[in-house]
C-alpha cells in the first residue's frame, strides 16, 4: 500500500510518498510560494535527482495537481497511475477538544476542523485547502487527518486548565492543547523501544526543539503536561516565539508602544525569541557561531534559551516525581551539541550523567548521550512526524 503524507500550509506544501511494505520513501518534495505566478516545486524520488521547476501554481488544488504529475513522471516519477497512491494523511495542527486521536476525512470531520479555524487561523484553513484539493484531484481517494494536539488531549485537567474564569473554558474553550503531538508520541515511543523497556512503565520528557519549540512529561506513554498551551506561543523560547511571559506584558506594551492586538500578537510570534535577544538571527547554527566569535547579545540569546528549557525540565522531574529517560529531538534538539551540553552538565542533581564523547558525534542515527552508570537515559532520538502521519493513516485504513 503506497501513502501520500501532506503538510500543507497556507503559501506552502510539503509531501512524501510512502510504501508502506518497508515504509520507505518513494518521492517526496514540497511546493512554495503556492498563489504566486512564480511558485517553486522542488521533488526527488529515491535513485534519482532533486529536480525543481518555477510555475505558476495559484492556488492549492494547482499544487496537488503538480505534485501528482511529478509523481506520475517518466523520469523523475515513482508511480505509473494514480491508483497506485491508496490513501493520503494529512497534518493537520489544531484537533481541538474532539479529536483525541486521528480519523478518516467525512464531511462531518470537515466541519469539526472548519470549527477549529478561529483557534489556529494560521494553520487549519491552509490544511482544509489540502484535504479539499485532494478531494477535486483523486475523487473519492480515502483521507485521514493526523492532529498535532491528539496525543495531549490525555493531559488531566490540573494540566489542561488556566487559572482564569472556567466561564472562559466553557464558553470559548480557552485550555492548554499543546502541539508537536505526532512528534513527542513519536519519539517516546522510539525511545522506549531503544531501551527496551515498555513505555507504560516510563517517566520520559521528550524536548522538541526546532524552529518551533515544546517539551512533554510523559508517564505511562500519555502526556501529563507540555510546554505550549492554547496556541504554540507558550513554553519556551524559541526561533522567533518569546514562550512563557507575564501577560501583563501585552496590555502594559499596547499602552506603552501604542501597539494593536495584532500587532502585540506578531511581536510575540514573529519577532521575539531568539532573533530577539540575539539581534542576528532566529537560526541556533548562526546564534551559536556569533557566540563563538564573541558577540554578547548571541551569548545571551543562548544562555536564556537554555537556562528556560533547563527550568521546564526541572518542574517536569518534580511534576513526575522521577524522570527514567530525557529525550532531545528536533532541528537544534538533533543538531545542537553545544545545547545538549549545557543543558545535561546543570541536571546532575537529577542522576543525568552526560558521555562528553557519545555527545560530541554527529549522526542521523538514534543514539544515547548518557554514560551507563547515567541514573537518567539521555537520547538523541531524529523525528519524523510524515512516517508517523504514514502509519496511522495505513492503521485507519488498512
Ligand atoms: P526544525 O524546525 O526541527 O526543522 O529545526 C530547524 C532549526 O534547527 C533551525 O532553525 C536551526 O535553528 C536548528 N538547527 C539545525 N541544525 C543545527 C545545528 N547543527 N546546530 C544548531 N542548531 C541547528
């Protein structure tokens, strides 16, 4: 059975073919810049050249009708005829209260996610543009969707809620949802498997750290708490999200700065983090080589960048009572030697001894960073949120 696993966005969409016999990458590829007469479609099939081709791509059922002649295509394609793609998984980030693991596309479903839009703008419309252009180009195709929030909606509701008015709650569904769910159940259940233990019997905190950032406190294989809430600005600091603040901020900033709702809201998400503080660059690789050559504000940037991940999972030791396994995956969480140093050198009160050497190697391998006597497990586990989209749609519809 071959699965076609889509990410799409509003101006962007990524995919990846899948035969799931041996769960291997037929092609995969992604499109930019889709409504613009100059769209980019960039798309590789295994054995064969990166090929890449400006278009005029406007909307996102012209991008899924490229996408397929490329994967039909003489040369560069991996299929002969549509029949041979059975069934497409979609990513789809805001699952809201409903949706508590991953479904089949009815029209039903359609409706609960178009419901959801006002709690992700950015991210839910651009996924229903997907699904539909799936539905114009393959008819009667079977699709499932895949949420972000699902794997938290386990969180009990000391977790889940804020301290604020329940009528809020209630009324608007203002909770914690938390996001990055396919990748945190991803990556826990990996690293359960490299240690050969049951996940039901561990307290793991699984850190996604990439453009984006959250880390989970996982027991019994469920999530008990993670670091983004109603929206992902919550938690920690990230590319070009501020995480955890005071939200007298926003009102105080509004008056101050005389600032709009939006316009607060896009300092928050667009231009606070990293790129904030450093002043050079939303990018760890760039933030970590200004360091190293000296400039104070990248030393900052990091240091605060660290010094709150480092908080997050010292609360979530004490929120576990234990911790067996920290897990580091993601772009910086994968890549970032300086970062997992740092980090593991100040958690020796917790039992993490790092191995100096096993975390100075690079590889896209899954590999442990901790020494053996390590009291806590430290694992470098690379993500993958398509193979994991992959096979819960091939569970649905198998
Ligand atoms: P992701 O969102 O998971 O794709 O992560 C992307 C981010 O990972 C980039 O913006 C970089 O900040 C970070 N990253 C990638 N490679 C490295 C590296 N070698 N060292 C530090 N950070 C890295």
């Amino acid at each position: 059975m071959n699965i076609l696993v889509i990410n799409a966005g509003s101006s962007s969409l990524k995919y990846q073919l899948y035969s799931m016999l041996d769960e291997s990458v037929l092609s995969k590829g992604r499109v930019e810049r889709i409504g613009m007469e100059t769209a980019i479609l960039t798309h590789e099939t295994a054995g064969k050249p990166e090929i890449r081709e400006v278009n005029e791509i406007l909307d996102h059922t012209t991008a899924i009708r490229k996408v397929l002649e490329m994967l039909l295509h003489k040369e560069h394609g991996s299929i002969r005829a549509v029949s041979e793609i059975n069934a497409v998984g979609h990513r789809v980030v805001h699952g809201g209260e409903v949706f508590s693991s991953s479904v089949i596309v009815t029209d039903e479903v359609k409706r609960e996610i178009k419901k959801l839009f006002d709690l992700a703008p950015l991210h839910n419309p651009a996924h229903m543009m997907g699904i539909d252009a799936i539905e114009i180009n393959l008819a009667a195709i079977l699709q499932v969707v895949v949420f972000d929030t699902a794997f938290h909606q386990s969180m009990p509701a000391k977790s889940y809620l804020y301290p604020i008015p329940m009528s809020l709650y209630h009324k608007h569904k203002v909770r914690r949802y938390g996001f990055h769910g396919t990748s945190h159940e991803y990556v826990s259940r990996r690293a359960a498997a490299f240690i050969e233990k049951p996940l039901d019997e561990l307290k793991l905190i699984t850190c996604h750290i990439g453009n984006g950032a959250s880390c989970a406190a996982i027991v019994n294989g469920q999530t008990l708490d993670t670091s983004m809430g109603l929206t992902p600005l919550e938690g920690l600091m990230m590319g070009t999200r501020s995480g955890d603040l005071d939200p007298a901020i926003v009102p105080y900033t509004m008056g101050k700065e005389d600032l709009t709702l939006n316009e607060v809201n896009s300092m928050l998400n667009k231009h606070s983090g990293l790129i904030a503080i450093s002043g050079i660059s939303s990018d760890m690789r760039e933030v970590e080589k200004a360091m190293g050559e000296g400039d104070k504000n990248a030393k900052l940037a990091f240091e605060m960048y660290e010094y709150r991940l480092r908080k997050y999972i010292g609360a979530y030791v004490a929120a576990m009572n234990g911790l067996d396994v920290l897990i580091f995956t993601a772009g910086v969480g994968e890549n970032s030697v300086l970062l997992r140093q740092t980090v593991c050198r100040q958690l020796t009160f917790f039992g993490v001894e790092l191995d100096e050497e096993l975390n100075q190697v690079r590889s896209s391998q899954e590999r442990r960073i901790s020494t053996s006597q390590s009291k806590v497990q430290v694992l470098v586990i690379p993500t993958n949120e398509e193979l994991m989209i992959a096979r819960e749609t091939y569970r649905l519809v198998k």
